[in-house]
C-alpha cells in the first residue's frame, strides 16, 4: 500500500531528473555545435558532416562521462568549484579513452598509445570548459531557498477533529503533512507514519482552520513544519522537519507565496 502511494512523488522526483538530464543534454548538444563549426586540432580538414559527427558524439558521450563522475563525487566533494576541477581530472582519462575510439570510427585515425598520451593534455582543457559552463549554467538556475519562522503555535482545537482519527501514539504527535492516495491518507508525525481511511477533501475540511496549506493536489503540510522552500523551472519542493520534503504544485504555490515563502 505504502509504495503504491508513494508511486506518484516517486514519478515527480523522476520528472525533475529527466528534465535535469534533457538540460544538461541540450549543452552538449549545443557545445558539440559549436566545436563542429571551430574544427579545433585540425578537425576542420575533415569533411563538413564527418567533423560535425565526431564533435557531437565527443562532445555528448564525454560530457555524459563527466557528468556521472561529478554526481559520484557530490557528497565526497559538495563545494561546486572544487568538485569541478576534480571532476575535470578524473574525467579525462576515461573521455580521452572514448575521444580516441571515436577518432578512429568516425575519422579513421589509427589507435595509437602515444596517441592517447596526446589526447589527454587535448582533453583536459575541455573536459574543464564544459564543467565549468554546466556549473555555471546550474548555478544561475539555482533554487531560491527562504526560510520563515511562524510564531502563532497551532490551535489545539483546530486539528482536534482530525487528531481522534489517529492512534494514542500519535495524537499527540507534530502533525507534519497529511498525504492523500485514493480513499487513503497517510498521516507524517514526528512519532511516526500511520495510514488511515479517509478522503482528502474531508481531511482538508478537518483541518481547514489548522496552521498549514494544501501546496499539491495530494499534499497538505503544516506551517511550523516547513523548513525550507524551493522554486525551479516550474516546479516546487517544500522541506518539512524530519527530513520529509513535499512536492509544490504551480496552482498551489500562491498560499506559499502569500505566506512569505516566495
């Protein structure tokens, strides 16, 4: 039951990632471009359509590889300009590896070791351009993050009716976020997760005079709950205590706005 309502955030997370991911693909695209019209390191001799093909397999596979190497070192390495110049490193003997595969496919060129031991010093200057571009690229698509502090605690009364439906346990808890899946609610406390058998329109009517906001079609969250609040391309998230973080809806987000959270 747990993971059937947990299918829907599961399939906004994996929204966000692909919409990262087709991003991060358009720059490489966008880069191989470019270097297709340049011609550097006397690309340009060959012909029009062979040069273009060749950039953009180097351009997209490598930076692909650069890519999955800067998201394994993101927890090792959290500071971006760092993990950049690390990641450029670490990067450029295995794009080296695939730049020389693809030379000899596309171009032709003979494989080499002292060939490879060119490319690298080639490869590296490049590998550091691109991370740097992308980072920057991120940096200015960065999350406005707010934090707020509600001073007026919840009324006892107002979340009352919705509180008896929950077990001893956590009646008394903090009431997190409440949410919906069908005729099931799963009700997040800082004593635990309980489900109970209700609808959303009726747990909202519950707890309409209750601190908190409807920021999705699923979702409710209560006001002294929320951490942090983040807006991108679209899309929102709102971290909640216990490290619980819900999904904000573009139709939604007002009541955040209004509230002081945008």
């Amino acid at each position: 039951m747990d993971s059937g309502m947990d299918s829907w955030t599961d399939r906004a997370g994996g929204n966000l990632a692909a919409r990262r991911w087709a991003i991060d693909l358009a720059m490489l695209v966008a880069i191989g471009l470019v270097m297709g019209f340049l011609g550097p390191f006397a690309s340009e001799r060959a012909p029009v359509v062979q040069r273009y093909v060749y950039w953009m397999i180097c351009m997209v596979g490598g930076g692909l590889i650069g890519i999955g190497v800067d998201a394994g070192l993101r927890r090792l390495v959290p500071a971006t300009w760092p993990r950049v110049i690390v990641v450029s490193v670490l990067m450029t003997p295995l794009v080296s590896l695939f730049v020389l595969t693809t030379e000899h496919l596309v171009m032709g060129g003979a494989v080499k070791p002292h060939g490879y031991v060119r490319l690298l010093w080639q490869v590296w200057p490049i590998s550091l351009a691109v991370m740097v571009v992308r980072a920057l690229a991120w940096r200015r698509a960065a999350p406005r993050i707010e934090t707020r502090t509600v001073i007026a605690a919840p009324l006892p009364e107002a979340e009352a009716v919705f509180r008896r439906r929950l077990s001893a346990k956590r009646r008394t808890a903090r009431l997190i976020a409440v949410e919906a899946h069908d005729h099931y609610l799963k009700v997040h406390t800082d004593a635990g997760v309980e489900m109970i058998t209700l609808r959303f329109s009726e747990a909202l009517e519950e707890l309409a005079q209750a601190h908190g906001w409807r920021v999705h079609r699923s979702w409710w969250i209560a006001a002294e709950a929320v951490e942090a609040v983040r807006w991108r391309r679209g899309a929102g998230e709102a971290s909640l205590a216990g490290g619980l973080v819900a999904p904000v809806s573009r139709t939604h987000a007002p009541v955040l706005k209004e509230a002081g959270w945008f």
